[in-house]
C-alpha cells in the first residue's frame, strides 16, 4: 500500500510504502530507482502485526519503479502499486508516481 503526502510547495512527496503481514516475512527492504536498486540499505520497519513500513522523501512529478526485498531471498511487488512494468529478469517492478 501507498500512501502520498505532498509537501505545501508540490516539489517533494513524502511516500509511506505499507507492506502487508501476509507477505510472511521476517526481514524486508524497500529497494527502487529512488536507491539505486542498493538490497543493503536500512531494512523496512517490522510493525506489531506483522507488517512493513518505510517512508521515502520523492520528488514530485516522477515515476519511480520499486520492489521489496524478502528475508534476503525473495522479491515481492506492491499489491496497491500506481502501476506495473516489466523488467529485464523476466517479472515485474512495481511504479509509484508522484
């Protein structure tokens, strides 16, 4: 799930991506363009029932393909993702515009 506060100016979009508890994961990372695809970044933050979550600062009026990082083996896209494309492993990343 997403969800997209904008800034009063319109220039920056502070994206909260929301990964549910049916994932069934114990370790997630939120990993995209906005990181430069980096699987060593800051892990997503594991909430009491069993979710992830992770906020990102974006600049507005941009696309940014993203995906999720399970348990350091397996990747998982966004149910609730803006849209979808694929890429060049034969799935699918996950868009979010803001």
């Amino acid at each position: 799930m997403l969800k997209k506060s904008y800034s009063k100016t319109g220039i920056v979009c502070r994206v909260t991506f929301k990964l549910p508890a049916e994932v069934g994961a114990e370790t997630a990372v939120l990993v995209g363009e906005f990181n430069d695809w980096d699987m060593g970044t800051e892990p997503m933050k594991k909430l009491k029932d069993g979710s992830f979550s992770q906020s990102v600062s974006l600049e507005a009026g941009q696309s940014y393909r993203f995906r999720y990082f399970l348990d350091g083996a397996r990747w998982e896209n966004d149910w609730e993702a803006d849209a979808y494309a694929p890429n060049e492993h034969g799935a699918d990343d996950s868009i979010v515009t803001v």
